[in-house]
C-alpha cells in the first residue's frame, strides 16, 4: 500500500489529520464511497478496482499541475502495487470545496421556483439564474478543453489530430448505439402514450437515412482536435459555487473499461453530454421529479421546459465558444450532432431496459436532432 500526496497536496492532508476533524459519509455516490474530513479534503474510496493509471488520479493531477482551478485539487492518492508491479488506485484524496449542491439538483430547484411563481396570465418565466449557471459550466468546460488540448511532453495527454480510422471509429459507435436502441424500440408492445409510439415508429421509418447522415457526419471529424476528456459529463458532474460552478468526477464511465475511460477523443462528447443532461432537467418536471406545490397550467409548464432548454443551451454553448476561443464552423457542428445522435440513442437503450415511463425523452431529442440534420441535407 503506498500513499501519496501529490506536492502542493501533503500540507493540507496533515492539517486534514486532526483526530478531532469530523467526518462526513456522502450518500450521494453510486459507483464509489465518499467522505469529507473537516472543510478541507474529500476522500474517494473506489469500489471497482482495475490495474493501471485511474483516471480520476491522473486527470485531478494533470490539471491541478496545469493550473486549472475550477476542480478540485488532486492531495494525494492510494495505491496497492502487487508483486509483479501491477498497482491498483484504491482512493483519491481531493481537495474539499463548498457548494450549494450539485447541478443537477440546483437546475431543478431552481426550475421549480419558476413554476411556483408562474403568473396564469404571463407567458415570462425567471430563468436568468438558470441561464447564467449553464453559461458559466460551458465557460468552465472551455477552459478545461483548453488546457487538455496545450502541447504537452506527457504522451498520455499530448494532443492528437482525428484521422480516417478514428471516425470510422465514431461512426461504428455510434451505429451500434442506434442498432441497440432501434432494437430496444422494437420489443415495446405497450407505450406509455401516442406521442411516444409516433415518434418511435417515424424515427424506424427513417433509420436508413440517419445511417447514412451518421457516416457523412463522421468524415466531417477527420483533422479534428483529439484530447482527454472528461467522459461522463452531465449537470450531476458539475458544482455550483456562489454563482460559479466547479467540475468534478473525472473517472469516466464506471463501467467501461480503463483504457477506454483514458483514450482521446473529441472534447465534443463532453459538449454532447451536457446538452443532452439539459434537456433531462426539463423532463423532469414533467416526470414529477421536481413539479412544485402550486397547480400549473400544462401548457405554461410545457412552454417554460422548451424556453429553458433553449436558453440554458444556448448560454451553455456560447460560453463554451469564446472560452475556448473557437467559433463552431460547419464540421464542429456536424461532429457535436454526431455526438448528440450517439447519446441519445445510447439513453434510449437504457431508459427502455431500466425507466421506461423516461423513453419518451430521449426519443423526443433523438427526433428533433434527426429532422434538422435531414432538413438541412435537403436544402
């Protein structure tokens, strides 16, 4: 076993030593154990255990030592290195940071309050807070893409340049996310409602040219930027911080594989994922997951989710651009649709395996995202 505090970490995990610091349990975790000792360090215990480099240690250290301050510093590590010099990360030690909450819960907190306090004659809703966070998580994610893609002498994130194979890579992911979901979508007998079966049965009658649109998009990600990532990137990824927002949870996809979890790939699959988490928040209040006390008019509810989305994504992704100090061309944004296809198809198999009464969500996104890439193919 061997612990080891990173250099500027090793004074704040001895004054987190004090034996009469209290100890908190999170019970907010799923694939790990956390807990805060006093207002100082946050320690990650890891209950899936993998040989080699984790990347929750690794990207913590390399932006810590990049000068990215808005995650939490990386204070040290445990490891158990074996015999034959296999090590296995155990645990992270991070730096502790106050916050009101996560994203996630902040955005449907917040969306609530507008409900609750919706005129039945207004068609204005209060999303200003709403819009300035997301603002502030694209500048944030933009800033963090910026330093992942600076020119580097560590190979494991130097940055790269898509070739050939590498989208046809992206394009074969992405056809086998939709051969999954249009195969899950299939096996339903019993919708929940008209408008989900409409759009299951429009988007099969369509899976041709989504195919086809899929491998156009693909092409368009060749000579692209190829960086670390942070890979599982949603508003549960992100805290806010007075009126600022920190990113956290840098270990990818628990279930996928480390050397999957470590690859480079475009930075638009975070973008990608973000958008998509945006548009979940919104199906909450309709799902009863953050509806209010006070009755509310469908129609006026319905009208605040689409303003929300939309203005929460577009400050989202406005921020993200100057941040990063690039303006979306024509194959940025065809590269982001292929990631957004990819996501959401992804999200159709899942809900329809686990939340079928949320199906209905993704295939919406999926639906709307598809009419405007085979609208524009024809224009």
């Amino acid at each position: 076993m061997r612990f080891r505090p990173t250099e500027t970490g090793g004074e704040l995990l001895r004054a987190g030593a004090d034996p009469n610091a209290q100890v908190n349990w999170l019970t907010a975790e799923q694939s790990n154990s956390s807990l805060t000792i006093g207002d100082r360090v946050m320690l990650k215990l890891f209950r899936r255990l993998a040989e080699g480099e984790h990347p929750e240690a690794e990207m913590s250290r390399y932006l810590t030592a990049a000068g990215f301050t808005h995650a939490p510093p990386l204070l040290g590590d445990i490891v158990q290195v074996c015999s034959e010099g296999h090590s296995r990360t155990l645990a992270v030690a991070l730096g502790f940071v106050r916050n009101q909450g996560d994203a996630w819960s902040w955005t449907l907190d917040h969306l609530t309050r507008a409900l609750d306090n919706l005129v039945p004659t207004s068609s204005e809703f209060e999303l200003s807070d709403c819009e300035a966070i997301s603002g502030a998580i694209g500048r944030r994610l933009g800033e963090m893409h910026l330093a992942l893609g600076r020119e580097t002498s560590d190979q494991a994130f130097a940055p790269e340049h898509a070739d050939d194979k590498v989208a046809e890579g992206w394009a074969q992911k992405t056809e086998q996310r939709l051969d999954k979901a249009f195969a899950a979508i299939e096996q339903i007998r019993d919708w929940a409602n008209d408008s989900d079966r409409d759009r299951a049965a429009t988007l099969l009658n369509r899976r041709a040219q989504i195919c086809g649109a899929i491998n156009t998009h693909a092409r368009s990600g060749v000579g692209s930027l190829t960086t670390r990532i942070h890979g599982d990137f949603h508003l549960g990824q992100v805290l806010v911080a007075s009126g600022d927002v920190f990113i956290i949870d840098f270990e990818g996809e628990p279930a996928t594989p480390i050397k999957e979890r470590r690859a480079k790939t475009s930075p638009l699959r975070d973008v990608a994922g973000l958008i998509r988490s945006i548009d979940y928040a919104g199906a909450a209040l309709i799902e009863g997951k953050g509806v209010g006390a006070a009755p509310v008019d469908e129609k006026q509810r319905n009208r605040l989710i689409a303003e929300f989305r939309a203005r929460a994504t577009r400050a989202f992704l406005k921020e993200y651009g100057t941040a990063r100090g690039v303006i979306a061309g024509a194959q940025e944004r065809a590269l982001l649709e292929l990631f957004l296809i990819e996501k959401a198809a992804y999200e159709i198999h899942y809900e329809a395996a686990n939340r079928p009464t949320w199906i209905g969500v993704p295939l919406a996104g999926l639906l709307r995202l598809t009419e405007r890439i085979l609208e524009k193919a024809h224009t």
